[in-house]
C-alpha cells in the first residue's frame, strides 16, 4: 500500500513539473515574435546548406529559372541567412525607396571586416553616425561640383598622356583593358592623393594594400609637418589632404575620423572608382566592335559638333546624344556586378504583401532587371538609340528602377558624377582620336562574332577575355 502511494505522489509530482515545464514554454512563445505569417515564396531549404545547392553552379541563370517559377520576389536560404532576391523594377523601387529606411544597412560579412579596415568604408559601414558623417563628406567635400571642377586640369592632362601613349603605340596590337586601366588608375589617384607621384608604388604594393594605405597617409603627414609644409589652395588639395585637414579638426564632426576611416574611405575611392570606369568603357568598346554602324554613327556625330581640329571636352557632353546613349546602352546590358550591394533589414518589414523579417539579406539583381522584357524591348541586343531623347542623369540614377547602375536611396554610389565624367571623357575621346580594329588575339580572333561576350565568373560581370586592338590615328598628329 505505501508503494502505491509513493507511485502516485512520484506521478502528481512528474505532472506538476511537466504542467510547470509547458507554462513556461507557452509564455516565452507568447513573448517571442510570431512566425512570418506570409514570407515571400520560395523552394524549400535543405538543412545546413540551405538552397546553395541550386544557385552554385549557375547563379544567374538559375535565378532567373526561380524567378520565373516563384514570382519577382524570391525568398532563399544560403547556409542559415535569409535571402530575399529582388528582380524587377517595382520591387528595386518598394526595397531602394519605399522602404529605403528599413533596408538601408549592411549585413556584417567578412569581407567588410578584413578587407575594410572593420566596416569602415562606405560600401560595407552600417547604417549609423559613422556612415552618415562618411556620406557628408563626401557628398560636400569629396564630390561636390566644385571639388570636381576643381580637379578638371587633372582630368585634363591625364587624359592627353593617355593619348599620347595610345598614339605612340599606334599600329601595334594593344590589350586594351591594360591601358584602360592604368589611365582610370592614374586619373583617380593623381585626384585622390594631389598628384604625389605613388602610382608606381600603387601598383607594387597591390597585394598589401594597407602598407600602400599607410605610406601614403605618413607621405602626407610627414609634408604637412614639415618646414615646407605646400600651401594647398582649393584647387591644389587632393582628396587625402580634405581627410587628414577633417580628422585634425574634430569639431565640425559628429564622429572622430580615425586612421583606419580615412584608410577605409581612401580604399572606396582608388579601387572602386578604378575598375568601375575602366570596365564600362571596356564593355562599350565590346559592343561597338560587333557593330560598326553604331561607330561610325558616334565617328559622325564627333566630328560634325567638335570637328578633327581639337579634342572633345568636359562641357560638350550635353551636344553629344548618341555618344551619351552608348554609355547609358553599355551599362544598362553590362552592369558592373550582378547585384547591387547587399541590404540588411533592421526592422519586421511588408513589403509588396510579403513579410520580410528583421535580419534578411536584399539583393537586388540589376542583371535581371537591365534584361526584363517588360521594360525593355529587344533586351539582350544592344541598341544606343533606345536611349536617344533621355537625359544620362535621369537614367543612371534609377529614376523609374529600370536601370540601377549606381544604386538608389541612402546606398546610392556618392561617386557616380566623378564615374561619369572618366567615362565620358574617356570613351569620346578613344572614338575621336582613333580608329579601333581587331587584332589577332592568340586564339585565330580577329573577326567581330569572334569577340567573347561571356562574364569573368559568376558574379564578376568584366569581360571574360580582354580583346587585342590596333589604333589608327584620325586627327592632325599635332594633336596628340
């Protein structure tokens, strides 16, 4: 009889804990947010790996099968993060600018933590004091229309010593995105460290970015310390020197600029400014070697505004429509990267219906977008003219999503107006001075099908296989 009851006092004891145990459980549930109750489709995530297993071999194109499948608002998991893919033009505009505010920072990857100095670039910042003080000063000091009237004599003569050597190599086969390159490379940094003369070690200390960082940063303020401290005029500063004169007078800033921030920055400028230009105007060349209809079109507008008695300027952009249309046509079908740069949700977030939870990765794929039929008739063709009759500004902005090669909202690229200007200035001038031919390229290709259309790699949109020219002179050899 006593072991009966000790069983049935053991089991009132067992259910009191067990209905003691379940209280707390529902309590913490109630406490904790509740389950999206209608996240956006999407495939079913295997465990650990998530959906990596189909997108790793082919991303964009099987995006795009996803998209077609689940609509333009797509909701993976890549490992354990939540990823909402976005491919079209109302969905860009619902994540860039409806809800900008709740998508406006990064997700903290290891890229922006060894690479940028711990976030502090622009690119991986997140949203907060730090990123809104870089953003000012960029916007007022960096790239403000007087700061780059200001470096236009430097635009000027890097782009004659451009010429100049492409006019010395002159029917000789050349790689073109080598000499792409190291002009935007030489342009951007003679603008950014006021024309020191470090390119050379730039390019030696490529693999230790941060020694090149430091010694430029020491370079600066070893001079500025100095007895023969330059006196720097507006026109004369360079964009390190605004860094360092902001970092040593604190007061006007809400967040000290540290040495690693003005590295940070510095890294933004020469890097992304440098491959950016170099490959859209790479692109562009791409394109118009498999069309000569469309070269000697621009050839005819050139030479009817500015004539083959001088070379074409900064201010006679606005008289050159088709040339402006080919710019906007090489970054419309050629973007510079497959998406734009990852947003991170601060916040619970609806958005086109969908519940978006706080945490979520954004990626919003241009690629797609500059190729969506609903917007775009003939997408995969290049066509300069269906740009004719746009202002470049309106387009490349993203004024109706269409097109984004510079982003939206906050996260929109503060660089564009300088990009713009090395573009122009840069592809005009290859297509004034020069006629461009195809060369023999080690592979028999000489012909313009030969030309490769294909992408680097999977999310590296820059040419798979640079092209051989040959450059043949069309103005007054005084000229060059």
């Amino acid at each position: 009889m006593e072991m009966y009851s000790i069983n049935w006092e053991s089991s009132l004891l067992l259910a009191t804990l067990l209905l003691f145990l379940a209280l707390i459980t529902i309590s913490k549930k109630l406490q904790q947010p509740q389950r999206l109750i209608n996240p956006p489709p999407g495939p079913k995530p295997w465990p650990v790996i998530g959906n990596l297993n189909l997108i790793i071999s082919k991303p964009r194109q099987s995006l795009q099968s996803l998209s077609e499948k689940y609509g333009e608002i797509l909701l993976l998991k890549l490992g354990k993060s939540p990823v909402v893919i976005a491919s079209s033009p109302e969905l860009a505009k619902q994540f860039l600018r409806t809800h900008d505010a709740s998508f406006a920072s990064r997700p903290a990857f290891a890229a922006g933590k060894y690479t940028c100095y711990n976030y502090r670039n622009m690119v991986w910042a997140p949203y907060g004091p730090y990123w809104k003080q870089a953003r000012r000063i960029y916007h007022s000091e960096v790239f403000s229309a007087k700061r780059l009237e200001s470096f236009e004599h430097i635009r000027v003569q890097e782009r004659r010593r451009f010429l100049s050597r492409l006019h010395s190599l002159s029917e000789k086969p050349i790689m073109l995105r080598d000499e792409l390159s190291r002009h935007t490379l030489s342009s951007i940094s003679k603008m950014v460290l006021s024309g020191n003369g470090l390119v050379k070690k730039m390019k030696i200390l490529h693999k230790k970015l941060d020694c090149f960082n430091n010694y430029v940063i020491d370079d600066h303020l070893a001079r500025r310390s100095s007895s023969e401290k330059p006196k720097h005029d507006f026109a004369t500063k360079g964009v390190l020197d605004v860094l360092l004169e902001l970092a040593e007078d604190s007061n006007n800033l809400d967040v000290q600029l540290t040495r690693d921030d003005i590295k940070g920055l510095l890294q933004d400028l020469l890097t992304g400014g440098t491959d950016s230009s170099a490959t859209t105007v790479e692109w562009a060349i791409h394109e118009l070697l498999r069309q000569p209809r469309i070269i000697e079109k621009a050839k005819e507008e050139l030479d009817r505004v500015i004539g083959r008695n001088r070379w074409v300027e900064e201010n006679d952009y606005s008289r050159l429509p088709y040339i402006e249309a080919i710019i906007m046509e090489s970054m419309r079908l050629h973007p510079l990267s497959t998406f734009l740069a990852p947003r991170y949700a601060v916040e619970d977030c609806k958005v086109a219906g969908f519940d978006i939870s706080k945490g979520t990765i954004v990626l919003v794929n241009i690629w797609s977008i500059g190729r969506d039929p609903k917007s775009w008739d003939s997408p995969r063709e290049f066509l300069p003219e269906r740009f004719l009759g746009k202002e470049m500004l309106d387009v490349v902005m993203g004024s109706d999503f269409e097109m984004l090669p510079f982003g939206s909202g906050r996260r929109r690229c503060p660089g564009y107006s300088l990009g713009l200007r090395v573009v122009r200035a840069t592809l005009a001038s290859l297509l004034h001075g020069f006629d461009l031919k195809l060369a023999a390229d080690g592979r028999g290709g000489v012909r313009a099908d030969d030309i490769c259309m294909e992408d680097m790699s999977r999310f590296d949109t820059r040419p798979k296989h640079p092209i051989l020219v040959v450059l043949e002179p069309r103005l007054e050899h005084h000229l060059y």
